[in-house]
C-alpha cells in the first residue's frame, strides 16, 4: 500500500493528462498533491506513534488512504482530483513512516538488514505489479487505477484482527522525549542519511516516475501497458539487489553499498534519454532498480539503528518527511526545468544528484560502517 498511491497511476499520466486537459509541466501537481500531506504530517505521525502506539496511528491511515483514493475515481476535473489526492495523501503519509519502523521494532543487526532487504523487494514487486494493473485498467479509462486503493481496507482489518507487533513503553516526558530525540537527529550521520533519502526520491519522482512515462510517450508513442513494463524490469531488478542486502551489507558494509547506489543512478540517468529505441530503455531503467534495491534499504536500515525503540518513529517520520518533500518538490521542479530547457535537462539534474549521493557516501559514511544491533 505504500507504493500504491502513486506507481498505480503511473503509465496512466499520459491519459490524465488528455483526459483532464493538462499539460507535461502541469501534470506533476496530481503526485505533488498525494505526495504533500506527507511533508505536512510526518513529524506528527511519528510522534503519535511513538506516544500511542503503531498500530492506532496505522489502521485508521489505511482506511482513509483506501476511500479517498477509491473516490478519486469518480472526479472529472482537475480541482476535483488534488483535493481527493491530498485526502488520500493524508491517510499515506504514516504508511512509509511506519513500516520502516516496525520492521526496525521487530528486527536487530544483520537481521535488520535482511529484513529490510525483503521489505524493499516487497515494494519492489508492489512498484512492479501496480504499474501493470494500473496500466491495463487505464486502458478502459484514465479513472480506472484509482478503484485499486481499495485494497487497503482489508489490509487495515487484517492488521486489526492478527498482527502482534511490540509497542513502545516511553517513561519520559514529552519534553524530554522531544530534546533527546532532536538531539539525535543532529548527529552527522543522521544528516547524510537524511541528505541521501531526499536526493534519492527527488531522482525517483522527478525524472523516472514523472517523466520517463512522458517521454516513452512522446518519443515512442508508447501506451500505458508498455509503460508499465519498464517499470516492471525497474522494480524486479530492486527485487534482485535488495533481496541481497543482508549479505551484501556483511560483506561490503553501507558506504559501499550507498556508493554504488549512485554510480548506477547515474548510469541510468546517462542512458534513459540516448536509447534509440522503447524497448533498449529496458537496460538504464533496469540499473535505477538495482539502485533502489541498494540504496533504499541501506538508508533505512542505518536509520533505524541509530534510535531507540521509543524515538524511532520520530526518527523514522523526519526521514518520511524529508522523503514526502522530495517527492513533492522533485515534479514542481522538473516541471519548471522541463519547461525552461527540455527533456535532456530533467536527466542532467537527475545526473547532478546521483553525483551528490556519491559525494555523501564516500564523504559522509565511515568506511566500513555495518549495522548496529541496537
């Protein structure tokens, strides 16, 4: 469900925008709008996570995610549906938030790193399946991916009837809770990890999930259930690397790993726009997911080692926060450059911070650094 709000509308971006008479620089407003509410109320979600518990702040989430996203279905103009998308984006936000925290609950040291390992390749094979179901639904309709958030209601009663999961035993203040924490969250290797995750997903919304689909379209005159198959090669090679990441990150250790994240980003971001043909496309997508395989779960796995249980939803919704303003930021500012200098300027920002994630793992990351067993 994470994933869904926006990989399922993904191949469908071209029809919205014929549908609901919107532009290439406009159409990054239907996953800002989803997107923002994430910035808003991260800080929030992690707080009340920490305070009340995960699953009191998780299950009502789902519930709104799936009505608000089901009756984007039904709108039939542009107002209409960044209302309903920022409803929706509402019940979302504590959906990334909290099941990075969760598994940092249930899991220790390597175990950690395996278990978020699956996780991303869980939401690998989410950001694979949902692109061709909402691909394939497109088909009948620009408005038809939006009858998949449904899916989250039985999740959330699910979740309500079966899932045991620890819960945090604060002691202290909220005062004291809120010091200790910030205090956290200053640290040096907090603040690369941080720095990391928002030029990650200004990469992932800006030129892969927003434009790539736009210029498959324009270039190749792709419909959305091909589109969906890019994305489909993307996602099964992050489910190949992160699927790894236990191992990987024994072997290797984190500044390797996040190191090699960015070279194949940038690979990507070098090869998208010089393929000559729709299907070569395939090979620069495909190094993008085996940089989301390591990248993603790496930064999530050091981030929930460097808190305690009773401040690592705080922790983690600081991180979701910054993620949930990059995804935001990264289609308003592509939209702008796209405007201003075209479609090979998109990729060349892409490039620029792939490089800067470079400069943090070689830079920013102790050599060596494994994941504590906290």
């Amino acid at each position: 469900m994470a994933v869904l709000g926006v990989s399922s509308i993904i191949p469908a971006l071209p029809d919205i925008m014929q549908g609901l008479h919107m532009t290439p620089a406009t159409i990054g407003t239907v996953i800002a709008a989803f997107t923002l509410p994430g910035v808003l109320f991260s800080p929030l979600v992690g707080v009340l996570a920490d305070r009340l518990g995960r699953k009191k702040i998780l299950v009502p989430s789902l519930f709104l995610f799936g009505i608000a996203g089901f009756c984007c279905f039904f709108a039939r103009d542009v107002r209409t549906l960044l209302v309903l998308r920022f409803v929706q984006g509402m019940g979302a936000a504590p959906l990334g938030v909290l099941y990075g925290t969760m598994i940092g609950d249930l899991y220790s040291g390597r175990d950690r790193s395996t278990a978020m390992g699956y996780n991303a390749g869980v939401l690998s094979l989410g950001t694979a399946i949902f692109p061709a179901i909402g691909g394939a639904l497109a088909m009948l309709g620009w408005n038809w991916p939006f009858v998949l958030p449904l899916l989250a209601i039985p999740l959330g009663l699910a979740i309500t009837l079966r899932m045991n999961n620890p819960e945090p035993r604060s002691k202290v203040g909220l005062g004291a809770y809120m010091r200790d924490t910030l205090q956290q969250m200053r640290s040096r290797s907090a603040l690369v990890l941080f720095a990391t995750t928002f030029l990650t997903f200004v990469i992932l919304y800006g030129p892969i999930v927003t434009y790539l689909p736009i210029l498959l379209n324009q270039r190749f005159q792709s419909t959305p259930a091909t589109i969906g198959s890019v994305f489909l090669a993307a996602s099964l090679a992050t489910a190949l690397a992160s699927f790894r990441l236990g191992s990987l990150a024994e072997r290797f250790g984190n500044r390797a790993l996040l190191a090699t994240g960015a070279l194949f980003y940038g690979l990507c971001m070098v090869g998208v726009p010089n393929m000559p043909g729709f299907w070569l496309t395939i090979l620069p997508v495909s190094c993008f997911g085996i940089a989301q395989g390591l990248n993603i779960p790496t930064v999530m796995t050091m981030l929930t080692s460097l808190a305690p249980m009773e401040q690592r939803g705080a922790f983690m919704a600081a991180n979701g926060m910054i993620l949930r303003l990059s995804q935001t930021a990264a289609p308003m500012l592509m939209g702008g450059i796209y405007a201003w200098l075209g479609m090979e300027a998109v990729y060349m920002s892409g490039l620029l911070c792939a490089v800067a994630i470079l400069l943090l793992a070689i830079f920013g990351v102790e050599p060596g650094t494994k994941n504590s067993p906290v």
